[in-house]
C-alpha cells in the first residue's frame, strides 16, 4: 500500500476558509486553484481525479454549511446522492403540495460545481407519506397518484439529476417479494408490474436519466440477487426502461471478499450498469463499547476498501457507473446512530484526514 498523503492541517483550514467564497456562488476552478495550500503538490490526484467512473458521496444540506465538509466533499467527490432529502416521504407533504427546498438546495449546490447528483428515491415502500398510507388508495388511484409524484420530481429536475434509483428494496434475501409494511405489495396483484411502469414513467419525465433499482445485500444473498435477474428480464421483455443496479454495500471488515466479488460479477452479467451505491465498512463488528479504532484496525478497513474498488475495476469499464460512500467523514455517519457509537465506517476521519482507507481506495483506482 502506498503512504497516504500528508495534509497539512492548517493548510486545510485556510482553503476551507477560502472556500466559503465557493459556496456562496463562486464555482470557477481558478479561484480554487487560486486559493489552493501552497504546500500541497498541486498535481497530487484525488479520488474523482483518477477515478474512470463516478465517485460519489451521500450527503444532507445542513452539512455543506460546514466549510471544511463542503471543500472535502468537491475536491474528492463528483457525484452527490441526498441521504434523506430526496425520498417521497420528505417532498411530498400533501395530495397536491410538495416541498423543495432540500432538493433543491443540494442540486444548485452540484450544478454550480459541477457535480451530478444521483435522485434517491423515487419508490421506497418505508417513505411513502403518511398521509398516503391512510388514504385508503384503491390500485387505481394509488397508481395514478404515484405516477404523478414520479414524473412532477424526474420532471422538475430534467437535465439536473444524471440518475434516479426508481425502485428501492424490494426482495427479501431470499428472493420474494418484500410484504411487510410494504404498500405496493398490499395494493398490487402484480407488484412487479408496477415498478416496471415507474420505471416506464420516470423515463417519459427524462428521457436521458439512467435509471436503477437499488437494494441491499446483493452480493451476498443469491436469492435476491437472481430474483432481481429475473426482474431485470422481465423488465426488458415487456419494454420497460432500466439501466442499471445498485448494491449499497453497507458491510462490514469481516465480510468474504471472494463471495462480494463472485456476486458482483453476477449482477454485471445482466448487461446493466453498476452502482456501488451506498459504501461504508463497520469495523467495530462485535459493538464493543471498549473499541478502540487503533493502526492494525485501520489497516483492516483499508485492506476491504481497496479489495472492493479492485473487484468494480475488473467489471466491463462500459458497465462501471459509480461508486458511493454513505457519507464523507467519520464525523456524520448514520452508523453511530444505527450500529454503535463507536464506529469509524468511512474514508475521513472525524477532522478530515484521509484514512488508510482513503489511500487503499486510491491506489486500487486504474
């Protein structure tokens, strides 16, 4: 593994500050050039730098108020996905109203930089309103109604939004459809069906976007994962729309290398682009409140980090869409709430630092 490059600390913060004025409107890479520490070597890569694919990042907005957060997430990361600010349950307020503010906000956000923005998620049975599961929808209605919140939110932001995840977790791990809690599955004869024509209604709204189904453990889990194969041929032998497949790949240090890298190379055979879509690695595996994140720890996380960028790399290059972290920094990540406290998943630590993950993750880019 090559060392990792040294940041100077208060070299960083000066350019966070500088970097404020690109927050505030200014998106010319000249001023950040402009503005770079003189100490750093200027022709040093970063991850979107060397990357053939996209590298992404989930974010919230509130988090780009942050200075340092705001410059780590540009000068690594050319590709945004909302971790919450695009689901139906946070737009759709009422039948007939919508808010767009977050949305909104981090589109202009990417657009004066520069970035694509990954939409996330159009069709997720755990963020449909409240309001919509009581309203007593028949099939009919539900449809047409789902239908519309489609094509207004693919519409509104037609030629800003590069990609949508359309439908989100629909099969349990052993290939059936999903059913708890799920109001497509309680409303629908044929679910499959009508995620096929969400697909169809989002591509009307854009025809350019590209277009996935998005869902968890698929590279571990053989029934899922060949029961989304015999979706995906479904799909294309009835002439509705979908361009590719995105496994989160929330695991964790432990996880088999060799079983994620047979997988992934199983989804790719459906011709589809791939998405790792929501990376991060738990590497205190057992939620010891003792855990301390220590180098040989660091080196674990760092060795699966770069085992799975390889895996991506060795995928048809046509077919290697993106990759993205569930988050930018140690400092906000939704596992210290979900998992333990003491948890270190991502690849910058709490003051920005690039991680021994970092370098693996670079070093294993082509």
């Amino acid at each position: 593994m090559k060392k990792k490059r040294m940041v100077n600390t208060m070299g960083r913060l000066a350019f966070a500050v500088a970097f404020l004025g690109l927050l505030l409107g200014c998106s010319k890479d000249d001023d950040l050039v402009d503005n770079a520490p003189k100490d750093e070597d200027p022709k040093a890569l970063t991850l979107k730098d060397r990357a053939a694919f996209g590298i992404g990042a989930a974010i919230k907005t509130n988090q780009l108020q942050e200075n340092m957060f705001a410059y780590t997430l540009y000068e690594h990361f050319n590709q945004i996905t909302a971790e919450w600010e695009m689901k139906m349950e946070t737009i759709w307020t009422s039948p007939t109203s919508f808010n767009w503010s977050k949305a909104d906000e981090l589109v202009t956000f990417a657009q004066e930089r520069e970035m694509n923005v990954h939409g996330h998620v159009l069709v997720w049975y755990k963020s449909f309103p409240g309001w919509f599961k009581t309203a007593g929808y028949d099939s009919t209605a539900f449809e047409s109604k789902v239908k519309d919140y489609i094509q207004t939110t693919v519409g509104r932001y037609k030629g800003k939004v590069k990609s949508w995840d359309v439908v989100n977790e629909i099969f349990n791990d052993n290939g059936t459809l999903r059913s708890q809690d799920c109001p497509v599955y309680a409303s629908f004869e044929d679910p499959i069906g009508f995620y096929g024509r969400c697909f169809q209604y989002a591509r009307e709204a854009d025809p350019d976007a590209k277009l996935f189904y998005n869902d968890y453990s698929v590279v571990l889990a053989s029934g899922k994962r060949n029961a989304i194969k015999r979706m995906v041929a479904r799909l294309k032998d009835e002439g509705y729309p979908i361009d590719g497949i995105g496994d989160q790949f929330h695991y964790r240090v432990t996880t088999d290398v060799n079983t994620m890298s047979s997988g992934l190379k199983d989804m790719a055979s459906t011709g589809l682009l791939i998405h790792i879509s929501e990376l991060d690695l738990i590497v205190n595996t057992q939620k010891s409140d003792s855990y301390q994140f220590v180098r040989s720890e660091q080196i674990k996380q760092a060795q699966m980090y770069g085992a799975i960028v390889e895996m991506f790399e060795e995928l048809p290059q046509e077919q290697k869409f993106a990759i993205t972290t569930w988050g930018v920094t140690d400092k906000y990540t939704w596992l210290t709430d979900w998992w333990h406290p003491r948890e270190y998943p991502l690849l910058f630590d709490e003051n920005y630092n690039e991680k021994e993950a970092y370098a693996a993750f670079l070093e294993a880019l082509k």
